[in-house]
C-alpha cells in the first residue's frame, strides 16, 4: 500500500462530526425484519430525528422508489419537517444503518482546482455477515459519488462507520472487539487494520479500547461507549448497578481511556455518562446507550428511553455542546432496530 495514492497522501482527512455539515445522509427505514413486529411505531420519532437535524441542514434521504419516496413524505409531512431542506435520492438499500453503510467523505480545503471533498467506499459485511443480503448496502457510497460527481476509493476492506469516532486533529478512537474480530478482516492484523485507518481516514494515531455493551451486535462499535465532543475530550458510559453485565466491561473501559494519550501527549478529559437501565424487549437486551447521539449543525439528537437517567445524561451533554440545542428523542421503539441516532445517520462535511 506504500505506493498506493490513498486519501491521505493527497492530504484528505475525515473531520470531526462537529464539523460544519453540508448535509446529513439517511436511509430510510422499511426492513421489518430490523425492528419485527414494531416497524411502524419508529416513523414518528424517526420523523422528529429529521425535523430536528434539518432545521440546521439539508438530510439527504436513499429511497428505493417513488412509492418509498411517498411514504417518507407522508411521515415528514405528519411531523411538520420542511420538505424545502429534504433531499430523495433513488439509492435502494438493504437496511436503515447508514451510519455504517454510507459514504465516508473525507476533506481537503487546501486544494484548488480539484476536488476538495472525497468518498471512500469501505466494504461492508453486515457486521460479520450475520444479516444477508447486504449487496445494496454495499455499494451505496460509490452510487452517492457518483451523483456527487465526486472522487471514490475503495479500500478492499471492511470498516463501518459505527466502529471508529474521530477528534479532528489526528486520532481516531475505536475497540479491539469489533475491528480485529474475525468476522470482519480475518487476513489482517492489528497493524495493517491500523494502516488502512491512516491511509483512507488521514489519521495520525488509532487509540483502542476494549469491549462493547451488551446486546451490541456489531460486536462492540465504539459509538455506543465512548465519543469525542472536542479535540481533547470523550464522554464515555458507565454503569453503577455492580450487578449488571455491563459493569465491568465499562469498567475496564475508563480505566483503558485514562492510560492513552492524544497525539500532543495529553490525557484525554474523560466525562462519564451514566447508561440507562436494561431496556429489554421480548427477552432480549437491546443495546441501549446515551452515547448513541448525533451531533447535527444546530442540535445535538441524543437517544432516551423513558429512564430516570435520561434528564441526567441530556444534561451531561448540554454542558459539553453549550452552543447547541441539545434534545432527546425517545428511541424505546428504534432501539429495538439495536441502534439509534448515530447508528442511522451519516454527515457529510463542509469544505
């Protein structure tokens, strides 16, 4: 790969999610199998995550058909979203994770003359092939690009965009559960899977933790733990019940965040966010978590689930984005889909 022209050595980075946005992309939701039984108890506050995103941006939605189209319309409508900041593309997917299966747009405003924003296309497995088929998903940055008339790489590798989380200035955060699991990049190690990060991310520095929560079925994204909210500063989940599953595991998490150091070789400010009490849901614990939140151009939508944690963890995160309306959406339903704001949404930045 040394002689490989990456983004990165054409000085492309991918920028924080605090970013200026150009626009946020979505895939609208409609795989019953994703949320059985419950899928339509999700367009209301699905609507309400896209009122609140668009009055600061456009939201560019992946629709399959006109008929889709319609059905988003007639749920954005009911919810009063302005239709003017809403844009449909024919973009049929498998599933509503955009997050994971959207572009990737990395940045570089110093060129002139060229493209100052690109996409990489990573491959996509549905978290380890355990939900075929996948094949729309998976080619959805390179039918974005191409509509964008913007330049595509394509690493040759899995990576989705729930597994990684960046500061902006080099670093980028992520778990040992998820990117060396065997289900992803088998024929990689540690140090190649971090090369690849460097290269088509224009990183500096990969810090890794360990585990994720329980009911995670991406094994482990680092967007249900542990985020940045400025270049030097995380907010990371922690369970007080001794008792619950997630205790230790969390535990060892905080512990793992105070012994790294950023790239100027300063600790991290870690702030610790509390976790919701078990949501389960037919017998299964679903992964719910306040770290799930979204940070848009003018609010920041974070995930609550009718807790008495919920007012707690708003206020957590209030604090730590105090030039933006930050709001609770109740995701008690979406969460069932075993992800949340972040999981579905995917920024494309500013130049």
């Amino acid at each position: 790969m040394k002689d490989m022209i990456t983004p990165k050595s054409l000085g492309y980075y991918f920028p924080a999610e605090w970013h200026q946005h150009t626009a946020t992309w979505l895939s609208w939701p409609h795989k019953e199998e994703s949320w059985p039984g419950k899928i339509d108890t999700i367009y209301t506050p699905y609507a309400k995550f896209v009122k609140a995103v668009s009055e600061g941006e456009f939201v560019c939605i992946n629709v399959a058909d006109e008929t889709m189209k319609n059905l988003a319309i007639g749920h954005l409508t009911k919810e009063g979203v302005d239709l003017n900041k809403i844009k449909f593309f024919f973009n049929p997917t498998n599933d509503a994770w955009c997050r994971d299966h959207g572009p990737a747009f990395l940045i570089n405003p110093t060129l002139e003359g060229e493209a100052k924003k690109v996409i990489v296309d990573w491959g996509y497995n549905a978290w380890g092939n355990k939900y075929p088929p996948y094949d729309l998903d998976d080619v959805v940055p390179t039918l974005i690009g191409k509509t964008l008339g913007l330049p595509v790489y394509h690493p040759g590798i899995v990576m989705e965009g729930g597994s990684v989380d960046f500061n902006g200035q080099g670093t980028i955060l992520t778990t040992t559960a998820c990117l060396l699991n065997k289900n992803r990049n088998p024929h990689l190690s540690q140090k190649e899977i971090e090369q690849y990060l460097f290269d088509f991310y224009g990183a500096e520095q990969i810090l890794w933790i360990g585990d994720g929560i329980v009911g995670d079925d991406t094994d482990g994204h680092i967007d249900d733990i542990t985020r940045f909210v400025n270049n030097d500063t995380v907010v990371s989940v922690v369970e007080d019940d001794k008792n619950d599953e997630n205790y230790h595991l969390l535990k060892e998490n905080i512990d793992a965040l105070h012994k790294l150091r950023l790239l100027n070789g300063k600790q991290l400010n870690i702030i610790e966010l509390p976790m919701p009490s078990a949501v389960v849901y037919e017998g299964q614990r679903l992964p719910a978590s306040y770290a799930n939140f979204y940070i848009a151009n003018d609010v920041v939508t974070v995930p609550t689930y009718r807790d008495k944690n919920d007012d707690k963890a708003l206020t957590i995160i209030e604090n730590c984005f105090p030039a933006k309306k930050v709001i609770g959406i109740d995701s008690t339903d979406i969460i069932w889909g075993l992800g949340s704001w972040h999981c579905l949404s995917q920024q494309e930045p500013s130049v």
